[in-house]
C-alpha cells in the first residue's frame, strides 16, 4: 500500500472508532433499560429502550457506510460489514403488545449481542489502527 492509502485508511479508522464507542454507549444504556423492562419496567421502559436502539441503529448505519469505504481503502483486506443489530418491525410491536418476560428477555438477547458484535468491532479497528500507523 501506497502511503496515500494507508493515511486515507488510516483517517476512516480514526473517524470510525468514536462512532462505534457512540454505538457502544447506546447499546449500554439500550441493555440497562431492557433489564430493567424484564424485571416488569412497563410501557416507558420499552419506549426508552427503543429509543435508544433507534439511536444505535442510526450510529450503526453510519458505521457500516464507512467499514465499506474502509474494505475499498484497503483493498484486498476483507473487513467484515453490516454491524446493524437485525430487528425486524414484528419483535418491535411485540416488545409493545405482547409485553412480558419472554419477548423482554428476547430483546434483552438481542441487545447483548449486538454489544459485543460492537465491542469486537471496536477491538479490531484498534489493532487495524496500530497496525496502519506501523505502515506509515
């Protein structure tokens, strides 16, 4: 790589790593409010906790714009894309309607999980970063 290239790279990774500690701390507080639904929060609890998902969603689709323009900087290297917590509009009207342990745990499960695809992410553009700056 031409060092063009790596300090094009290099200015996506710095631009993507406070946007996925953003993601991160929504899905942090996304998790605080869906613990507190499953132990019976209620209405407000889900309409928080939605919230705060949309707010996640929206950093997530702005992650995976910039992880493709990434893959394309870098070429050859393939970066794995599409970090965006799957939701489909049913789970979000059940979380409403059907209120109750069950779908609460669910979403619960969900968000867990799309915190740690968020902290694994995180964790390797770290080490792509390092490794970018060793190229310069």
């Amino acid at each position: 790589m031409e060092v063009s290239q790596v300090n094009a790279a290099l200015g996506t990774v710095n631009t993507l790593i406070p946007l996925v500690e953003t993601a991160e701390s929504q899905f942090k507080s996304a998790r605080n409010w869906s613990f507190f639904d499953v132990l019976g929060g209620g209405f407000f609890s889900d309409l928080i906790k939605h919230y705060k998902l949309g707010k996640a969603s929206d950093s997530m689709r702005e992650i995976d714009s910039l992880l493709h323009t990434l893959a394309a900087q870098l070429g050859n290297i393939n970066i794995p894309a599409d970090y965006r917590m799957q939701m489909n509009g049913f789970v979000t009207f059940a979380d409403f309607m059907f209120d109750g342990f069950l779908v609460d745990a669910y979403m619960a499960h969900k968000i867990m999980s799309s915190l740690e695809q968020v902290r694994q992410l995180k964790d390797k553009l770290y080490v792509l970063r390092e490794r970018l700056q060793g190229m310069r």
